[in-house]
C-alpha cells in the first residue's frame, strides 16, 4: 500500500532548508575554482550564476505550486512533457547529487579531520541518513542549527576582511584578464553553491499548503544566499586578490589569515565542517525524495517507494541512498565532483524550464526561456572533463530507459 507523505513544513522551514542547501559548504570550497576561471571577472561570474538560478528557481516554484509532490522536475518534466522527459530529469538529478553529497561528507572530513577524510566522511553520511529516517522535522531543526552556525561564521569573515588593512576595494574591479568564456565557466562552477533551493520543491509533498508556500520559499531562500554570497566574495576577493583567490584551497581560511586574523582559521575549518554537513543533510533529503517518485512510476525497483508507517518519510529510498553515497565518499576522490555535478544539475533546471514554458503564461514562458538558455550555455562552459563525464553518464540512463521500453514492449 502506497503511502502519502506528511504535510509538517511551513514557509520558514522551507526558507531554512533551502538556505540550508545553498548557504552551505558551495561558498566554502567553489570561490577558489571561480576565481581560477574567471579572474578578476568572479563577481561578474556569481552575478550570471544568480541570474540563472533566478529564473530556474521561478519556473520551479511555479511548477511545484501545480504539483506539490515529491520529486521536483522528475514529476513536472513526466506530467509536461512526457515519461521519458522526466525520466531523465530524475536521472540527472539522482547521479549529480549524489556526487554532491559524497563531496560534501568528503568537506566534512577533509575539515574536521584530514588524515581520516574518507572515515569521517562515511560517519556523517550514517549519522545524517539516521536523522532523516526520523522524519523531515527533525531534519528541519536541524538545518536550523546548522544555518545559524554558518551564518556567523561566514559573517565573522567579512566583518574580520572588510575591516582589515589588507582589504582593498581596487581589487574588485573587473581587470584585462576577464574573457567571456572565463566568466561563464566560473558561472556554472558557482552554480553548484546555488543549486539548493530546489530541495524546496522536491519536498513538495511534505510542505504545508504548497500553493502559496514554495513560491514564497524559493524566493527568498534564493535572496538570502546571493545576499550572503556576494558578501562573502566581496570581502574575501578584496583581501587576496583574483590570483591568490584562485590558488586557495581554503578560500575563507586563507582570507582570515591574510587579513591578520588567524584565530579566526580554527573557526573557519569548524564552519566548513558544520556547513558540509547542512548540505549534505539536505542533499540526502532530495535525492531520496526524487527516488521515491521514480520508484513509484517503476523506473527504480519498487521497494524504494515504501514509506515509514510512523516516521511518514521513504525509509527504503533514504536507506538506498545513504548506502550509494556512503560507498562512493569512501573510495572517491573529491576533486571534479562540482563540474560534474555542477552539468546534471544544470540540464535537470533546463528541462524544469522547458516544462515551465508549456505554461500559459507570457510572464512564465520569458522567465523559463531565459533560464534555458542559460543552464544549457552554463552547462556546456564547463571545464570539457565534467561535460563528458556529465554527457556520458546522461546518455547511459537514456540507454537504459531505452532498454527498459524495449524489454517491456517485447514481454
């Protein structure tokens, strides 16, 4: 017997796990590889990636409103386009983010303890698929918690770099080293960092009146982050400049220290830790949510659409999900998991923006054609290394739904 989901989430609970999701371990780990990219033209690079993640996360909220049920494009891409649009939908969204989350338990260990990354990294992914099993409240306060810690963090570094004698507004400034293509991959590298407030969505089962709560959320989920990422970048850019930036693996660290603050660098690695694990909290919350629905329709086995009899939550699909990631944060390497993830992420918002432009509405179809064309041309800036691996491993799950239209047309 199928099981519907409980309706516990609010407006603010939805804003805090969307901005759980993006003001997370993105902005601590994807301002260094940006910066590489795009040079002194990174602030142009998060203006773009904000602008594209505007208008996915309006054709987003207005398809969830439409359909407030779990599984985010893979249910609007099914019911817009067809089967196999949203087939694919939830075949990005699933193997990308699952690169995601092996990422972020891998911040997680690589912060709060180096020499045991990958032991560290499986220990948050079982003790964050054990809170999710309790129910998506539980998941909720926590994400607050999380949210508050890193928002003081992060705040501590730009009140520390924009304070400092290092600071110096002259290094802002879009400089000759700035080139189109430079720009636009550092957009789709910073995308990753935006990519969150679709958690909203996918949890659109689970939401309290999901008419008027998902747009309010999305929204100002999304305000909130750009507000706190351009911050974040601005004071850090102005105390190392693009070159140095783009040379950090500790970003925000390396800022403090620069701007003579190194008793802010403990700090720092310890809000890494905590903003890590936000995001993979949340991460694990929408990938098994997008399992559930594909397992409902029969593209996943069917047993992972079993939902708890008490906790109300798809305790097989979490169950599932846990193992994969927990298995590949143990033998994979972090390094090219945001390229990768950045470009299914990136062709999951263009098929919710296609399914948006099937709307009636002038105003949605603009929104969603701007938002098309800037996932597609994000995705396919990306360094050549993520877009192969990303296209391939796309053109695999196309085979096999292929494979599976066949073997049941032929039984």
């Amino acid at each position: 017997m199928t099981r519907e989901l409980r309706r516990s989430l609010g407006v603010f609970d939805a804003v805090m796990i969307g901005l759980g999701s993006m003001v997370g371990a993105g902005i601590f780990v994807a301002l260094g590889p940006a910066a590489r990219s795009a040079g002194s033209g990174l602030l142009l690079g998060l203006a773009t990636a904000a602008a594209v993640a505007y208008c996915n996360a309006m054709s987003s909220a207005r398809l969830a409103a439409l359909y407030p049920a779990s599984g985010g494009t893979y249910v609007y891409g099914r019911e817009r386009l067809g089967p196999f649009w949203g087939y694919l939908a939830g075949w990005a969204f699933v193997v990308g983010k699952t690169a995601s989350c092996a990422a972020m338990a891998l911040t997680v260990g690589a912060y709060a303890w180096p020499e045991q990354a990958h032991a560290v990294a499986v220990a948050a992914v079982v003790a964050l698929t054990a809170v999710n099993y309790g129910g998506v409240q539980k998941s909720a306060w926590l994400t607050r918690a999380i949210v508050a810690v890193v928002l003081a963090v992060l705040a501590a570094v730009v009140v520390v770099c924009l304070g400092s004698d290092a600071a110096d507004a002259g290094r802002l400034a879009p400089g000759k080293d700035v080139s189109v293509g430079g720009v636009l991959q550092a957009s789709g590298l910073l995308f990753f960092a935006f990519a969150g407030y679709a958690r909203i969505a996918t949890l659109g089962e689970e939401v309290r009146d999901p008419a008027r709560t998902i747009p309010r959320a999305v929204p100002v989920a999304l305000g909130l982050a750009l507000l706190v990422y351009a911050c974040v970048a601005v004071a850090v850019l102005s105390v190392l400049g693009p070159v140095a930036l783009g040379h950090a693996t500790a970003p925000l660290a390396d800022a403090a220290r620069a701007a003579g603050a190194s008793w802010l660098v403990p700090v720092v690695r310890a809000g890494a830790a905590v903003a890590a694990l936000g995001s993979l909290l949340a991460l694990i919350l929408g990938v098994s949510r997008t399992t559930l629905a594909m397992a409902r329709d029969g593209h996943l086995p069917g047993a992972l659409a079993a939902v708890h009899p008490r906790f109300q939550v798809p305790h097989r699909a979490e169950l599932a999900v846990g193992a994969v990631v927990a298995v590949v944060a143990a033998t994979a390497d972090v390094r090219g998991a945001i390229g990768f993830s950045s470009f299914g992420v990136l062709l999951y918002y263009a098929i919710a923006n296609v399914s948006a432009w099937t709307l009636s509405s002038r105003r949605v179809r603009v929104v969603a054609g701007c938002g098309l064309v800037g996932c597609l041309v994000l995705a396919f800036a990306l360094p050549l290394s993520s877009v192969v691996a990303g296209a391939g491993v796309i053109a695999g799950g196309a085979a096999l739904y292929a494979l599976r239209r066949r073997s049941a047309a032929v039984g």
